[in-house]
C-alpha cells in the first residue's frame, strides 16, 4: 500500500476515534449532571417538611392527608398533586380540592366541602345527608332545620348518590329559600311529581322542576297571606296562576 494512503487512513481513524470519545466523554458529563440533579431532589433540602389543610370541616384532616397520600419526607419535587387533588375530591364531603407546593418544604391542599341541602333515611334508619347534586355525604349527626326526602329509597353508605326517579325532589329542596323551607316538613315524589309537605299540614303541588324559581316564589307568597294551617292544597303548576285549595272550617 502507497505509505502515503496508509498514513491518510490511519489519520482518518484517529479522528474518528477522538470524535468517539469526544461524544462518550460529553455523555458521561451529562449522565453525571443528571445524577447530581436527581440526588438534589431527593435531598432532605427539598423534602416535605409541612401539610397544611383548609376548609375540611366535616372531613376529618387526616382523612384528606390519607387520601392525598402525601407524606413529611417525601421528595417535593417529585410529589403528584393533581393525583392528589383527584383522590381528595373522591371523598364523600368534598366538592373541589386544590394541592399546591410551597417551596422548598410545603404542601397547602384547599378543601371545598359539599353542602347539604336534604335529609334521606338511611337502610340503618338513620337521617343521611344529601346535596345538591343528589350525593349522599354522611349521616345525620345533629338536628339541622334540612327538609326530608319523603319516601326516597334508603341509602347504604357515604359516597353513593340518591336514586335518578329522586332526583327532581332533591333539586326542589336545594331551591327552597329559607322561609319556604321552615314550612316545609319533607319533599315527596307523587306519581313521578314532587310535592312539598307543608307543617303542620298541606302540600305544594309542582308538577316539575320547570320555572321553578317562579313556582317557589309563588307558593311563597301565597302562603304569607294564607295562614298554612289552612292550606289543604297549594297548585303552583302554573305559577302566575296558583290555585289553593283551603281546609274546610
């Protein structure tokens, strides 16, 4: 072989190989600085050292710390708020959750809890609450002025919701202003309609839950100039024209 080819390929291979260890050495620094990176995340300077929950009321703190499965030690860095978020908003009382890193050594979780706006019987025969969107949230602990679900299927457990035919009865409670609540003993469905139960006695008939704004209004103002205890029977189907029916004397 021409010595001068042969010195050429030689040059040739000597190159290549100083690129090979150019690039395998430019690896190994970015490994290393990976590493190092990885090791300041897992360093007790950036580890959970605070859990702070607001808003949790009738949610015990530790059941929301539990569910957030987030614990003092773990690498803040790597800790998962929205699987957080999404395993607190699991639980029965709460509406909407938000999970949020104080740096370098906190976790805030904001609760927003659900409100109750009914009672229905339990399979215990015990009073459970309900909220608007038909949840059953836990049971009754203490008296609270709520409407009852007349009628309504038992229910089991925390978590479930009220049965869809009880649905509109749940959406009538959750729209009762307060003075129309006081007087009302429990919402029951009749034929498929809710119907309120008026104390001592009477009822507001609805038909649906179309205008029912109106209709509450209307059965309201009736019943500030009819004393209730004369009402047998309040129609509000059409709320502009409401119609009572009196107990007679």
């Amino acid at each position: 072989m021409d010595p001068r080819l042969r010195a050429r390929r030689i040059a040739v291979q000597r190159a290549a190989g100083r690129r090979r260890l150019r690039r395998l050495l430019v690896l190994v620094g970015l490994l290393a600085v990976v590493a190092s990176a990885l090791a300041v995340t897992y360093s007790p300077g950036l580890a959970v050292e605070e859990l702070h929950v607001s808003g949790a009321t009738h949610t015990p703190v530790a059941e929301v710390l539990e569910a957030a499965g987030i614990e003092v030690g773990d690498p803040l860095v790597w800790s998962d708020t929205g699987a957080a978020r999404r395993r607190i908003e699991a639980l029965p009382w709460v509406a909407s959750a938000e999970v949020r890193k104080r740096w370098p050594h906190g976790v805030a979780i904001e609760v927003r809890e659900r409100v109750p706006v009914a009672v229905v019987t339990g399979a215990d025969g015990a009073g459970w609450l309900v909220d608007g969107t038909a949840q059953v949230l836990g049971p009754l602990a203490a008296p609270t002025g709520l409407v009852r679900l007349e009628g309504a299927p038992p229910v089991h457990r925390a978590g479930e919701r009220v049965e869809p035919a009880w649905r509109a009865a749940v959406h009538v409670a959750a729209a009762l202003p307060p003075s129309l609540a006081a007087r009302t003993a429990s919402v029951a469905m009749v034929e498929g309609r809710p119907v309120l139960r008026l104390a001592p006695s009477g009822e507001v008939r609805l038909h649906d839950t179309s205008q029912l704004e109106e209709k509450l209004l209307a059965a309201l103002t009736v019943l500030d100039e009819v004393p209730v205890e004369e009402v047998a029977v309040l129609d509000v189907t059409v709320p502009d024209a409401p119609v009572v029916t009196r107990n007679p004397r």
